[in-house]
C-alpha cells in the first residue's frame, strides 16, 4: 500500500512526517526553518531516506501562489518571513524528489485534515481558525477546500475597534487593528505587557480577546455558513477562552440565526481540534493524497 509525505512548513519549524493517516504514521521530523536552502536540503534529505512515497504534500505559511496555471504556482510569495519571500516551495521538492506534490495554505491543511479525521467528521463544512502568533482560516465545502482569486485570509477581515475601551492600535503592519492586528497572540503581548500564557484566568485579556473572535466568526458564520467551527493555535490553548467565545458568539449573533447548533449545542459547534497538535502535518498527508502529478 502507499505511503505519503507531509510536510506541515511553518515560520519556525517545518514538521516533516510519512505515512497514510493518524493512525499510521511511520517517521516524523522537526527542521528548524533558517533559510530556504538549508531547510529545504534536510526536508528533503528526511525523505529520501524514507524510500518510496507516492505523493507528498505541503500545508505551508504563506501567501502562496495556488494556481496552477501561475509561472509561480507552489511560490511562497510575499511573506514577511525574511527570506523566504518568492521562494519556490512545491517545485523544489518535486524537482529533487521526482513525485507529485500537493500544496496549499498551512491552515487550508489543518481544515482538510480535521475534515477527513477530527472534528471534521459527521459535516460536510467546516472552518478551521488559527489564533497563535497569528489569526489565519482555512474553509472546507462540501468537503472541498475553498480557493478562489487567491486563498482565503480570515484573520484580516476588519471587526469593530472601541477605540475607547481598547486604545491598542493593532500590530498588523498592512491593516493595523485586522481581527490578527487586534487578537493573535503578539496583540496580546503588546496590549497586556505580557505572553498569554503568563495572564491569570481572571484577567481582562480573555473576555476582550472573546469579544474580537466573536466578531471575526460572527463575520464567517454569516458568510460561509460552516457546520462547524475548530478554533487552533497557542493562544486557544488557554482551555478558559473556549466557554468565553462561545457565549461570546451568541451574544453577537443576538438570535439572528435560527439555527439549533449554535442555540442550543454550541459546545460541539466551536471546538477544539480533534487531531490536537498534528492538524497541520495529517493535513499535508490529505494534500498528498489528493496531489496532482503536474509534472
């Protein structure tokens, strides 16, 4: 039977690993990410060794270039990460490794994983959230991932900023108070003195911080209209702020929308991950699957 490589490739580590699904992972690897060269060489270095792979995919940070008729198709674009910037992702790695290669968003990845095999299952619809050192969305439809003129940039959609109760600019440097400029965890960090982590349970921080993702999903569940919602990342970690944007969501939407799961059963409407801290890499491994031979 086939084994397939996934490569989760973020800003600080790229988390490498082959086999066919949660319950069948064969060799797994962390690689720093320094510059492309250096990192790319060991990504694939991991891989030769493994033996043959019939596809592999990547779920990478981005903006990436994902249309495949692009003379860039599978670039990282342009990214702040200082030299990462144009740097070309897929076609290296199918270059070197001679198999197709599937590509897309590293939070486009965690929702098609936690579709296929987490929080995903039983729903044709889902989003998956990001809220670490950044705010990011990934969209699956009718079990499809959502693309269009590029890919989809959820955490700099604009929510309302009482700039009287929150004073704090934003940190984004294209938007400033974006829902990322307002409410990832370096927001946090700049508003509050502080790592969330670091916050007490009662602090301020945590009902404000529920007050934005509200008014981000609030945004979302309007728009896309998803079964369910997987809210990840460092700052969702804090197990507090789940109760606090549930009701938080309720508040907002203020009974608009008549629908049961949100009314009745938001505890498994907005969730946490099902696959924990592998979304990202297992959802590479769906990208492999489902990877095109455009060789």
């Amino acid at each position: 039977m086939s084994l397939w490589g996934g490569i989760e490739a973020g800003g600080t580590k790229f988390v490498c690993a082959v086999g066919r699904g949660p319950d069948d992972i064969r060799a797994e690897t962390r690689i720093s990410t320094t510059r492309p060269e250096e990192t790319l060489a060991q990504v694939i270095a991991f891989f030769r060794a493994q033996g043959p792979l019939a596809a592999i995919g990547i779920a990478s940070f981005g903006p990436l270039d994902l249309n495949p008729a692009s003379p860039t198709y599978g670039f990282i674009t342009t990214t702040i990460k200082p030299g990462w910037a144009q740097t070309d992702l897929a076609g290296t790695i199918q270059r070197a490794l001679d198999i197709p290669v599937g590509i897309d968003t590293d939070v486009n990845g965690a929702a098609l994983g936690e579709s296929r095999w987490g929080a995903g299952l039983g729903v044709d619809s889902l989003i998956y959230l990001t809220v670490g050192t950044g705010i990011g969305g990934g969209a699956v439809v009718e079990g499809q991932l959502v693309h269009g003129l590029l890919h989809p940039e959820m955490g700099h959609i604009r929510v309302p900023h009482d700039w009287q109760a929150d004073p704090y600019p934003g940190y984004c440097a294209y938007h400033g108070d974006c829902l990322e400029g307002l409410a990832a965890g370096p927001a946090l960090e700049a508003r509050w003195g502080q790592r969330a982590e670091n916050l007490p349970p009662e602090h301020a921080a945590w009902a404000l911080e529920a007050h934005y993702l509200a008014l981000g999903l609030m945004n979302i569940i309007c728009i896309l209209s998803p079964q369910r919602i997987v809210l990840g990342g460092g700052v969702m970690a804090q197990a507090r702020l789940f109760p606090l944007v549930r009701q938080a969501v309720q508040q907002t939407l203020n009974g608009y929308l008549n629908a049961p799961d949100i009314l009745d059963n938001i505890e498994t409407y907005i969730v946490p991950p099902g696959l924990g801290s592998q979304s990202g890499v297992l959802g590479a491994i769906a990208l492999a699957q489902q990877a095109p031979d455009l060789s």
